[in-house]
C-alpha cells in the first residue's frame, strides 16, 4: 500500500468546497433555465416516462415517489414525497405543477397524508414544462447509476422561475423568489423581445411586483425595486382586512393572509398575546374559515379605535411579515444573483435555444419524410415498371438493388416503395401522397425561414406566450398598496381622555377620567394620590393620550413628552418621578404643566411672580428641539 501524505488544512478545504459545490448544484438552487431543483425536475420527469400526465386517470404517490427513488433520485422516500406534496398545494405554488388527490396539508400546518393514500397527476400547466422534450430539444445525461437517461433540464416553455419562484438553503448561500402573475410576467419578457434596452421602469409597467397564492398585500414599492434591480430586497406583507360595525361593537376580518403563514400559529400566538396584555382592545378571536375560503374574525372592545387594534395586530403579530428576496440562482452551473432584467433575459436566450433545436428536429424530420414521399411519388408514375423489376426479383435485396439502379432511388426510399401497401395504388391514395408531399415542401420552406432569422424564433417566443396567457392566464391576486409611512407607537395608541396629576415632590402619573366617579354634597370623595408627609398635589390636567404636556422650569426652559408617556398608574399610586422622563439639570425644578394638542398654532402666555408677563406663539414652528 502506498502512503500519501497531505496537508490535512488543504484536504478539509478542499473536500469541503466539494461538499457545498454538490448541494448548491446538486439540491438548493433553482436552475435559471426551467427554474426547478433536480429533485422537482426528476419528479415531473418521472410522472411524464409513466403517462401521468393531466388527462390520465390518478394514480398513488407512493408510486411515484419509488420510480424517482429507484431510477433517478437516490435519496430519502419521505424528501421526495415532500417535494411532490409542495408541488400540489394551492396556498404554496402560485400555478401547481401537480395535481393532487386527498389530504395534501393546509394553511393551518396539517401535514399531508401518507403516500399511500393520495394520488397524483401533472397538472395542465406542468405540461407546458415538459413539451418537445421528445425533440431533441435538451440533452440527457446518464443517471447516477449509468442504467438510464435522464434531462439535465426541461423545455421550459413555462417562465416557471419567476412564475413559481423558489426556496432554498445551500452551504453559505440561499435563494428566496417570490411567485409572479403569469399575464404580468408574459407581458414583461414580450416587452423585452421587443424592446432589448427596455429600463427597469418599463418593465415594472408590466410586472409591477410579486404575486403570491395566499393573496393579501404588498406594502410600498420600495423593496420590490430593489429586488428587480439588485437581486435583493425585503417586501412587507401584509393580511387583507376590512371592518365590520355590529350591534356589539366593531369587528375586523382577515380573509387573505401573508404567504408561508400559519393560520394555526397565527391565532395561537395572537392569543396568547391578548392574555398576556401585550394586545389590548380584543374582546374575541375565532377563525370561520370553511371551505370557500379564510375567515378571522377580531371582536374590538367597546370604546377602542378599531384601527388602533388593527395597527397592534400589524405590529405584533405575523398578520405583517417581511419577505426576504434573493435572486440566487444557477447560470451554467454556477451560482449567481440576477437583476429582474437579467432573469428575463437569461429565459428568452434559453427558448431561443430550446426552439432552434426543435426546429432543427422537425426540419430533420420533415426533410426525411419528404425525400420518402419523392421515392413514392417516382413509383406511382411507373408503376408498371415498379411492379416488372419486384416480381422479376428472386429476392427483395434484389428487388431493392433493382429499384435503386432504374430510378436513382437512395435505400431509404427503395425500401418504402417494398414497404408500401397495394392500396397506396388507388387514385384516392395517390392525391394523399401528392398532398402531403406538397405540405412537406411548405412546412420545410417554413421552419427554413425561422432557422435563418433570429427574429423569427423571438416571433415564435412571444407567440407561445401570449398562447399561455390564453390558456392559464388569471387575475393578480396580491394587491400592492403604497405605504403611509411605518407604523409608529403613537398608531398602536387608545386615544382616551386622562387625568396628569403633578406632586410637590416632582412625581407625576395619568389616570383614565372614568377612575373617578361623580359625587353629590356628603360625598366623601376618592383618593386621587397616595402621598408622603408634606407632600400635596400641585397640577392637574385633562388631556388626551395623544396630546403635547408642556413643562415650564424655574431655569426659564420648556421641556415637553406625550400624554402616552406618563405612567399610567392606580389611584393610589404616587407615580413616578419626572426626573426619570426629562432630562433636567441637578437643580431644576419643574414650576408649571400645561397640555396642548399641537405646536401648530395658537399662543402661551407666561406670567412671573414680580408680575411680568409675555405672549410667545407656538406656531408655526414646533417647540425647537425636545428636551426629554
């Protein structure tokens, strides 16, 4: 045996490098041609050798699922059988590649049922995928056991990239592409045809943004614009709710939620929110959804601002998510992140390949059907002859030699006219012959044509898509609306009216005006304040949460916070001291509070114990700087 000493820091290097090059070619990314990982390209592969195809009857996943083991795909039954599951669900795929039958999972996270009891075919759109296949229009390689062939990419006459988008983690990279609208995303690659310097601009016309199958919206356009012109970008989205008013107050309704959401863990988590009081103003929480589509139903308690709990469930809950977009993909086996452009682009190169190839394939094809007719069409003129030389013939290698040398016939044709029927010898026969030679001739002219002009295979690019359109076009469903600006934590805010209590002592707090009650003469009041020796209450203010509390010190400054702000405490609380809310200097003391609503109008007037006294206008510009 022959000892081989390495570096050990090397080796590791290098098998490691190995290792991620395996699973970022091999398994995580999607190939910029046909958009599929080879584990989903085996699986639709698979179903089309077996004649699954959408006009066929169902037949068992868990077949399905060890043709590909065995043949193509040596990896874990359950992997695959998880691939397919993905394929065939309405609230993953924008365009489901598979068609299912029985339990597939839901929204809600149930997982699908065992292999052995769904059932599965192509779906119509996945057909698309696979057409001309048979035409020579991508190469095979041999599969990991050299026992069969198999595509090293589909057809693709389906933009399933950007159609259907992709998910997945490599080794130190990951891929995240949201699904599209396939009118939007047809319109956009036409465009292009047609207009190669097209701006991003342009193409946002017609393809203004991702389109997910859960619906919902998109918030702002910002993200979405940086994805298409970088490669990266983040989208908010966002649930679709409207409100309702009843006889118990108001209510909001969730019908469509952000994609990859769990409905389940949505209501679990929300729930427990509400129970913990980190969500206010939530009577009621009950999911309706049924069979015609989501239904969450968020009762609002009497007296809160529906969209102040709208905001909150926003804020904290997975009703607003953010969607990460990383164009990583494929580009002749290696990794990289493309530009909406260049994706569009690096499709329209590919059909064009994929339809010269066919081309060439059916003008190979045509061109051999046609030198067949031309022998026939020589036989049937001398027909008498034909049949001399054949009976004359003690054998058909002579009969085919005798052929050849009377009227310059090729082998090929030779054999055809041995080959051919007596009936082909009726009159109704011989105008087929004729006819079909003559279509021959103009389909070769054709497919000529479109082989000499780049123009013309772009012509036929855009005509397959605007059929696609016409087939399996459908409505966006995500809407995208434009952002008002982030929601801040004054929106997630109850605007009611309080009461600001100051103390000698510098401690201030709020309490909501219903923590005290009307009393008539004899009342013996409530306690507003709980208080030390020598301490008294020496300002109190009604306001709203939302209002301006304008602090005046005796070092002539004005400092000031949002009613919000205050501790919100019980009756009996001393609150808090200011100092822990404003910044003041060692000695300063707050001598005056007033609330406001605004600094965009109106006027303060300050009066001095010596008696002087001064007007300053608030507006129209705010307080200069807060202090605090």
């Amino acid at each position: 045996m022959t000892e081989v000493h390495v570096n050990i820091t090397e080796e590791m290097k290098s098998s490691y490098i190995d290792y991620a090059m395996s699973v970022i070619v091999g398994r995580a990314l999607p190939d910029v041609r046909d958009g599929l990982k080879p584990v989903h390209r085996r699986i639709l592969y698979a179903m089309y050798e077996q004649g699954m195809t959408h006009d066929q009857p169902y037949k068992k996943s868990a077949r399905v699922v060890g043709d590909v083991m065995g043949k193509y795909h040596p990896h874990g039954d359950a992997a695959i059988y998880e691939t397919m599951v993905r394929m065939a669900q309405t609230f993953s795929m924008r365009y489901p590649l598979i068609d299912g039958q029985g339990n597939f999972g839901s929204i809600d996270g149930d997982p699908a049922a065992a292999m052995r009891y769904t059932e599965v075919r192509l779906s119509r759109i996945a057909g698309e995928m696979l057409q001309d296949i048979d035409k020579d229009t991508v190469d095979f390689a041999p599969n990991y056991d050299n026992s069969l062939k198999e595509p090293t990419v589909l057809p693709g006459k389906l933009p399933n990239l950007l159609l259907n988008g992709s998910t997945g983690i490599a080794v130190g990279m990951a891929t995240n592409i949201p699904p599209h609208n396939l009118n939007e995303l047809a319109g956009a690659i036409i465009h292009l045809i047609d207009n190669p310097e097209a701006s991003m601009a342009e193409l946002m016309h017609h393809l203004p943004g991702p389109d997910f199958p859960t619906g919902g919206y998109i918030v702002g356009r910002a993200g979405i614009e940086s994805a298409y012109l970088t490669g990266r970008g983040s989208i908010i989205l966002q649930a679709r709710s409207e409100m309702e008013e009843g006889p118990k107050g108001s209510k909001i309704i969730f019908t469509e939620l952000p994609y990859q959401v769990n409905k389940s863990k949505l209501i679990e988590d929300t729930a427990e929110m509400v129970k913990r009081g980190r969500l206010e103003g939530i009577s009621d929480l009950r999911d309706e959804s049924d069979k015609e589509g989501i239904r969450l139903v968020v009762e609002v308690k009497a007296g809160f601002n529906a969209n102040v709990v709208l905001n909150q469930l926003h804020k904290h809950t997975a009703l607003q998510t953010s969607y990460g977009i990383n164009n990583m993909v494929l580009v002749d086996g290696m990794p990289k992140i493309l530009s909406l452009k260049e994706t569009l682009e690096q499709y329209i190169y590919y059909r064009s390949i994929v339809v010269e190839r066919r081309t060439r394939f059916e003008l190979d094809a045509a061109e051999k059907r046609a030198h067949i007719l031309a022998g026939l069409l020589i036989a049937l003129k001398s027909i008498d002859e034909v049949i001399r030389i054949i009976k004359a013939a003690p054998s058909p290698a002579e009969a085919r030699s005798g052929l050849i040398e009377a009227f310059l016939l090729s082998e090929e044709q030779a054999k055809a006219i041995l080959d051919m029927r007596l009936q082909r010898l009726t009159g109704l026969e011989q105008e087929k012959i004729a006819s079909e030679a003559a279509e021959l001739e103009r389909q070769i002219e054709r497919l000529r044509q479109i082989l000499s002009s780049n123009l013309e295979i772009l012509g036929i690019i855009k005509d397959e898509l605007t059929e696609l359109i016409s087939k399996y076009g459908d409505e966006r469903r995500t809407q995208i609306i434009e952002a008002e600006g982030e929601v801040t934590h004054e929106d997630l805010i109850q605007e009611e009216e309080v009461a600001v209590t100051i103390t000698s002592s510098g401690y201030i707090k709020r309490q909501p005006l219903n923590a005290y009650r009307m009393q008539r003469r004899g009342g013996r009041g409530v306690i507003g304040a709980e208080t030390k020796t020598e301490e008294f209450v020496t300002d109190v203010s009604t306001a709203s949460t939302k209002d301006y509390l304008l602090f005046f010190t005796d070092k002539g400054k004005a400092h000031w916070l949002k009613v919000y702000e205050v501790p919100s405490l019980g009756r009996v609380a001393r609150g808090k001291s200011i100092v822990n809310l404003l910044h003041l200097e060692p000695d300063e003391r707050i001598t005056g509070a007033i609330p406001v609503k605004s600094f965009e109008a109106g006027y303060i007037v300050l009066v001095t114990r010596s008696g002087n006294i001064v007007k300053m206008p608030c507006g129209p510009s705010p307080i200069p700087a807060r202090v605090g």
